[in-house]
C-alpha cells in the first residue's frame, strides 16, 4: 500500500473539504470494489507538525497519509477487530495510538510501521485521547476508562480503571 495515493473528488471549496476514495496507482477513479482498499473509514487524526493524517478502518487497518500529497505512506496492521480511535501523539508527529474493537490498543512509529508497545482490556476500546504531555493515554472501553502511561512496562493499566459507567463513554477529548 505504501506509494498509495488518494484521489480527491466532490471538493467544496469554500468548506476546503474534501472527500477521499483510496486508488491504486496509475488509476484515476476509485476503486470501491477491490478487496483491500477498505470502504469504512471509522476514525482520523492529524499529526502535530501537520504533515499527516491517520485513519483507522473496517479492514482492521490504520493507514498513515501524507496531507499535502495524498499519499498512503504506512498500513498498520495488526488489531484483531476493527479500530474503533486513532489519535497521534501530541509532540511526537511519527508516534500514533489505536484501539480496537478487539480491546487492544497498540502505539506505532509511523516511519518505521512497528508497533511500539500495547496493551489489552477488558472490553471494546471506543476512543483514546493523549495526555498533553504525552506519556499517558485515555482508554474509555464499555464501561471503564483507564489511564495507561505506556512508559511504565512494569504495571501498565496502574491501578486498574479510573471510572465506570453504566453507559458507554462517547469519546474522551484530546486538548
């Protein structure tokens, strides 16, 4: 997928909104038809030095694209279930989080595609959001939120869930 490029249509250009449809290269409409490019797109993120944007999607994947060109720089693979949230570190611009449906969140370095550390919880992982320091990441599952600090290998979840919930937590916001 890497050299992928995104073909933009159906621009506003007052709104400078574009919808995006993944195309192999060479071709010049999308293809809704061929297997791996995914028709869901669930969640997106922008890096902090702007050059890039994730988005998780229904084929299990997080896709790493350039902002200016389009272009499908890394597909991570490796969640078990659809990823649910995507969110990029909030000074590091090559670190992404994801978390899935699966209950798994992983940290990437999008330059390289490794997974870089993860952890898994109890129940369906529906949003993340960094610490504005970034050492630590919000995990709001089906009924708990926890707190991960993802620098510690010893006790990675802490003390266990901070919150519950008799509802499902909606999105936790990143500042």
């Amino acid at each position: 997928m890497e050299g992928t490029a995104l073909l933009r249509h159906e621009c506003d250009a007052e709104l400078s909104f574009c919808c995006c449809c993944c195309v192999q290269p060479n071709q010049t409409k999308p293809n809704h038809t061929a297997n791996r490019y995914p028709v869901s797109t669930i969640a997106l993120s922008f890096s902090c030095d702007r050059t890039h944007f994730a988005s998780s999607h229904g084929d299990h994947s997080v896709k790493i694209i350039e902002f200016a060109t389009g272009v499908i720089k890394q597909q991570l693979e490796g969640h078990p279930r659809t990823p649910w949230s995507v969110k990029f570190h909030p000074k590091i611009p090559n670190i992404v989080a994801s978390g899935c449906l699966g209950s798994h969140v992983f940290l990437w370095d999008t330059n390289t595609g490794r997974r870089l550390s993860g952890v898994r919880v109890e129940s369906h992982v529906l949003s993340l959001a960094f610490h504005p320091e970034g050492n630590v990441i919000a995990i709001a599952c089906t009924e708990k939120l926890h707190l991960w600090d993802y620098t510690k290998r010893h006790d990675p979840l802490g003390a266990g869930a901070v919150s519950y919930t008799h509802l499902t937590l909606p999105t936790i916001y990143s500042v």
